[in-house]
C-alpha cells in the first residue's frame, strides 16, 4: 500500500495520513474521521477508509 494513495479524493487524504492518525492513537473509523476528515463529505471512501484502519491495526 503506498502512503501517497489518496483513500479519501473529497478531503485528499491519503493512506498514510490514516496511519499518521492511527500512530497517534485513533482506533476507529470515527476517531480516524475526526483526526483526517476522512469519510466526511460524499462517504463513498468509507469502506476503503476502514480496509486501511484495519491493515495498519491488524499490523
Ligand atoms: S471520498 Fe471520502 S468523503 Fe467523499
């Protein structure tokens, strides 16, 4: 998975703009979403958003 991959094209965040978010301690797609904004706008990214949260998680 390459860091620079936008997950989320409304916001422009990228994968590893979530693992940014998960090393400073987010665990859920919420607290991911309030850290990046990730999933906030059209919500079409939230299955891939959460794929992400879950592979860097699971390690
Ligand atoms: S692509 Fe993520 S909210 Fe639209």
């Amino acid at each position: 998975m390459d860091n620079e991959e936008v997950v989320c094209s409304c916001m422009n965040v990228t994968v590893g703009m979530i693992k940014d978010a998960i090393d400073n301690g987010a665990r859920t797609f919420e607290e991911v979403q309030e850290a990046t904004s990730a999933g906030t706008v059209c919500g079409i990214c939230n299955d891939a958003v959460q794929e992400v949260i879950d592979k860097f998680i699971q390690g």
